[in-house]
C-alpha cells in the first residue's frame, strides 16, 4: 500500500451523454514510469484532466498518496509567439506560485531552485532569453523545468514531444527517465510516439474509451491487444529495439 502512488477505481467521465473514459481502474505505483497511448478520441486527455481535478468524473474515484506532490505539463498545440515578453527565468518562476500564500514574493531558495532546474536541463544559458525567440524544443525544455521547479514526485505530461524532432523528443524522454531513475519521480505520460517512449517507459496503459491493456511494457509488446494499435511491421520494429 505505502508504494501506491495513485488508486484510480471504476472511473468513468461523459460529455453530455457519451463516455469520454468508461470504468477505468488502475493502481500506479511510485517510481513507475507510465505511458498512456490510445487512438485519438479514445479519451487519453480526458484521463489525465480527472487524474489531476480538472474535470470532475461522473463517476469513481481518484486517490493519490497524502504525499504525492504533482508537477504537470500540459499539451501545447502552437509554438509560442515571438513577440510574447516573458523570460525563461520568469516562465519557470512560475511554477512557485502554487506553493506561496497571498504576498507572492521570491526568495533566494527560489531563485537558486530556476537556477538549479535550468542547468539540470542544459537550458541555464537561455535564463534571460525571451521565450517567443526559442525553438521549439527549446520552449518544451523551459516548460518542463517550470513543472519540475517545484521538486515534484510525480509528474504529468499530455503530448510533451508534439512538434518537436526525433532527436528532441527522445532527449526528453530520457530526461524524464532520469529523473525516474536517480529521483524516483513516478512519470504519467500521454502521447502517441510509442517508439521512442517505449524505450524508457516500465508500463503502459492502453485506452479506447474502456481499457484495453495496463501492465508491465514488455508484456503487452507480446500480447493480443498491441495488434489493436500497431500494425505487425511497426510492433517487431518496436520489439527489436528494446
């Protein structure tokens, strides 16, 4: 019981009469790293959102251990505007906020923790850049380390390595599996890039709508259900590269 991180039991989500999520159940534990895949609209996002309070269920639970600290980062559909102000330093000060009362003053602790945050992902040198004039990448970096400031232990991503390239999306995820690893930060990811997720994720929970598949990776990657989302040529690529 101390290992179980989150509890989720017979939870279902609807949009006006139609299931979004249909009786989900799923006990993650800590230091999983968790990849949630499905087809579109089989209602991975949904999941997430009643995971983290965003949407209320229709019905079922969500319990996360009394210590859970969340960081989340949230799917992006668009490359952020070069003419948007905001620095680095200033997009990543903002994952503090959630942990100060009314007067919402930074201190030196926290200015050490963007510092810290900002070197652990290599992007300590574009501290007072603006973030319009980063690439893509660079931006996704700088909006992981605003969800990580806060020194999460468990951590929620929708979709990080939209529009960014092979070799971007796979140093993402093994900075992610870093920190699964050296700080058993438990990692919920929803995206649709099994291939590269696949080499770092230890689970996966496999949506259309009802669950279909969750379980330890290796197994499904030889089971009945991966026929239902990969064709065969895309699972022995898969299979052959773990």
């Amino acid at each position: 019981m101390k290992n179980r991180v989150l509890t989720v039991e017979n939870l279902t989500f609807k949009y006006g009469r139609n299931d979004a999520i249909r009786n989900i159940s799923c006990i993650i534990e800590k230091g999983d790293y968790l990849g949630i895949i499905g087809p579109n609209g089989s209602g991975k996002t949904t999941l997430l959102n009643v995971i983290l309070g965003l949407l209320e269920p229709t019905k079922g639970s969500i319990n996360f251990n009394k210590e859970a600290q969340i960081g989340y980062l949230p799917q992006r559909t668009i490359k952020t505007d070069k003419l948007f102000p905001a620095k680095v330093k200033e997009i990543v000060a903002t994952g503090l906020l959630s942990n100060k009362g009314m007067f919402k003053f930074y201190t030196e602790e926290d200015y050490e923790k963007i510092d810290n945050i900002l070197k652990r992902l290599n992007i300590y040198d574009l501290k007072y850049k603006k973030i319009g004039e980063l690439s893509g990448g660079q931006q996704q970096r700088v909006f992981l380390a605003r969800a990580m400031v806060s020194s999460p232990n468990v951590i929620l991503l929708d979709e990080p390595t939209n529009y960014l390239d092979t070799s971007t999306r796979e140093e993402l995820y093994r900075i992610l599996k870093e920190l699964n690893t050296e700080e058993k930060v438990t990692i919920i990811v929803v995206s649709h890039d099994l291939k590269t997720m696949g080499k770092y994720i230890n689970k996966v929970l496999y949506l259309e709508t009802e669950l279909v598949f969750y379980g330890d990776y290796k197994l499904f990657l030889h089971s009945k259900e991966i026929g239902r989302y990969l064709n065969p040529i895309d699972i022995d690529e898969i299979d052959g590269g773990i």
